[in-house]
C-alpha cells in the first residue's frame, strides 16, 4: 500500500474524504464531517465495513476536521502510504482546463473564481489551506468540476445578452459535474468496447443537483448548467431554467428581493417546490404510487425536461450511439428512466423493462431494446477515483 491518494471535497459545512489506491482504485477508508461550523460537529468514519463517529467538543472548523483527519488517517495505518492529495474545486471559471497541481499561482487563481462560484470556492480553499498545514510534505492537485466542459464551442457557452459582461465579468455557461462526466464517458467507452474518441454521447448526471451533458468524441460540446448549476434540469430543489423576468414579477408582486428570490429558485423550487412534499426522488416515487397528486406532477415535469433536454443535446453531438444514466436517480430510479425514455422514441431508443429494473444499486449495463441502434446504458459514477486517478497521473506516475 504505498500508491495512496487522499481525496478532499470540502463544503461549507462538511468535508468528505476518501483514501483510495492511485493504481487500482481500490478504497480504502470514507470520512464525512458533517456540521462545521457548529458546536455539534461530528465525523463518521467507514473503514472495512465498520463504522465510527466522533462529536466534537467545540466549535469546529475545517482545520479542526482536517487534524481529525489526520489523526483517523494515523489510527488506520494509512498516513504514512498517502503520496499525494487530490481536492475537488467546483469552479475554475476559464482559467482551468484540466487538473493541475497546486501553487501558490493555483491558489490565486481558484480564489479570483469566487465571484463565479460565492459558496463553493471559498469552503474549497478553507479545505486546501487546511489540508497544505496537515500534508505540507505533499503535492496538492485541483480537479475542477468546470474543466471538461472549457472544450464546448462559443455559440454553447455564450449568452445572449450584450458580449461586455462576458468580456468584462466572465458571465457565460460553464456547466458542472465535470469529473463525473469525465469518468461515465470512459466507462461507457469501455462497456461497448469502442473508442471514446468516436461516440456521441448524451449523459445525464441526475443526483440532487442534475444535469446532462452532450459529449461528441470524447469532449464536452453542450452541457445544461450555466454561469451557475441553476440552469438546465430540473433538480431536487432548483427550478433550473424560467423566464428571467420572473425576479420583477415577484419583485412588483410579492415584493421579494433578489436574494429572496434567488434562494427561493435554489432551495425551495424543483422536486420539492413542485410536490410541496419532499426533494427527494425516492420519497416521492414512493407518494406517486399511492395517488399523491404533487409527486405525480414533481415527477413527471422532471422526466419531461430531462427528456427535452435530451433530445436537444443530440443537436451538438449530430449522431446518438449512446445514451447514458448516472447519479443517485440515474443509477436507481429504473421508473424515472422509463418515464423519460417514453419520451424519446422519436430518437429511436426503447427500454426493456426487464433490464431497465435490474439495473439497479450500483449495477452497470445497457437497458435498450435489443433492436435499438443506440445503446442506452446505466453507468455508476466514481468522482472520487477520477480525483485519485489525476491526482496520481500528476505527481506519481512515471
Ligand atoms: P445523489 O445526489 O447523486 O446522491 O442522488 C440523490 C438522489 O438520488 C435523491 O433524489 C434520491 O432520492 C435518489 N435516489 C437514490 N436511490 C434511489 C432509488 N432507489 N430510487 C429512486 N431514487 C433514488
């Protein structure tokens, strides 16, 4: 065990951190710190199947739940293997086209980002710093989630609103969960045993924040978050896209304020704002089954843009080989793919019934119609060994 990647995804209020293998992938140890911030921090750690928790005693920050870190890293025999430690960064605005090892240049760059990403990128610095002061021996590496998709064409990312705020502020698509589509595409690459290189590909990332994302030969060419993940999908508790004009409407309303109104399209809008029931799709599969009128409607305004969604994203591929699920809902949610995929039949693909409800916790495969031309699959995502796998390449491999 000397190849050991430490992967750091670092909140607001939590850190996640796993250890695995930079050669095989292999994990080996998962710590969530959850609460920071508050006097009832706790850290839950899973190592071989067993499971521990620790309350903190004090108020804790990220510094504290990264000396926990170590310490937990220091009783399982890990420290002294880990070589290198990777941390995920949401936003690298146009500064960042891939992983990159961090300097002190890095730094400065992730933190001009903030504008971009006010939540994230300042909790992701907390984290790095933190991380530096514990592993100061270490290289450090960034994998952004904006990167891959730095490769999609200008009439993608721009706006349509005059071009000085682009050329003055940066304000254009950016699109997120990168490294998950960075991984899926591979992963669905290998799974019909072809070159990524020549598939066209629309992904779906549907978790509690939700996306999708047309890859055409191995690169992002249309992807549906924007400046920021608002845009696109709908999501556990984000309208995704709606009228711009509705911030006057409510403010000549409702006299609600933009900060009113922007909280209220990220955190009470989407599944939850629609079912006034619950963000959560499984809760609401299950409420949609017993006749609970707003989990009907959640769910089926979900499939219906997540299709329209779909379909628009084989304009930028030109061609569909493949189509693919991952994330929470993508990988479990075979009633959420049918709903979506009944959709679809204008671009030829069909699911089996039987497949589509075998693929299920954490199974991969394809769910199509044997007939099919494209292949739908479902692809578990693995963000954190795509974070291990860069990490390595940058500092370890040969
Ligand atoms: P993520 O953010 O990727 O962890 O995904 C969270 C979403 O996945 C939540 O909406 C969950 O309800 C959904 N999810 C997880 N398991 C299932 C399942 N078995 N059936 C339906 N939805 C699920």
């Amino acid at each position: 065990m000397h190849n050991l990647i430490l992967v750091l995804n670092c909140g607001s209020s939590s850190m996640k951190a796993a250890v695995l293998d930079g050669t095989t992938g292999d994990s080996h140890l998962n710590v969530l710190a959850e609460k920071l911030g508050s006097a009832d921090a706790l850290i839950t750690t899973k190592h071989q199947g067993e499971k521990d928790v620790f309350y903190f005693k004090e108020h804790t920050t990220h510094d504290h739940a990264v000396r926990k870190l170590l310490q937990i890293l220091q009783q399982h025999g890990l420290s002294e293997d880990i070589i290198a430690v990777g941390h995920r960064v949401v936003h690298g605005g146009e500064k960042f086209h891939a992983s990159t090892l961090i300097t002190r240049e890095v730094l400065e760059d992730i933190e001009h980002c903030i504008p971009l990403a006010p939540l994230h990128n300042p909790a992701h610095l907390l984290g790095i710093h933190a991380a530096q002061d514990a592993f100061p021996n270490l290289p450090h590496v960034a994998v952004f989630d904006t990167s891959f998709h730095q490769t999609m064409p200008e009439h993608a990312y721009m706006y349509a609103i005059p071009r000085k705020y682009y050329r003055q502020n940066a304000v254009r698509r950016y699109g997120f969960h990168g490294t998950s589509y960075r991984y899926v595409s591979q992963a669905a690459a290998d799974m019909l045993g072809r070159n990524l290189d020549e598939l066209c590909m629309v992904i779906a990332h549907l978790g509690n924040g939700a996306s999708v994302t047309a890859v055409k030969n191995g690169l992002s060419v249309d992807t549906s978050m924007g400046l920021t993940p608002l845009e696109g999908l709908i999501m556990g508790t984000r309208s995704g896209d709606i009228d711009p004009s509705i911030f006057e409407f409510l403010f000549d309303n409702k006299h609600m304020s933009i900060r009113q109104i922007n909280s209220m399209l990220n955190k009470d809008s989407g599944l939850l704002g629609i079912s006034e029931l619950s963000n959560d799709c499984r809760t609401l599969e299950e409420h949609a089954a017993l006749g609970h009128d707003g989990a009907i409607l959640a769910l089926n305004m979900f499939a219906y843009r997540l299709a329209k969604y779909i379909a628009s994203m084989t304009v930028a591929t030109g061609r569909l080989d493949a189509l693919v699920f991952t994330g929470g809902i993508g990988e479990n949610s075979a009633s959420m793919r049918q709903r979506v995929i009944q959709h679809l039949g204008v671009l030829g693909v069909h699911v089996d019934a039987e497949l589509n409800a075998a693929m299920v916790g954490g199974q991969a495969g394809a769910i199509n119609v044997a007939t099919d031309v494209v292949h739908t699959l479902v692809i578990p995502t693995n963000e954190e060994l795509m974070i291990a796998k860069d990490t390595y390449a940058l500092t370890c491999a040969e």
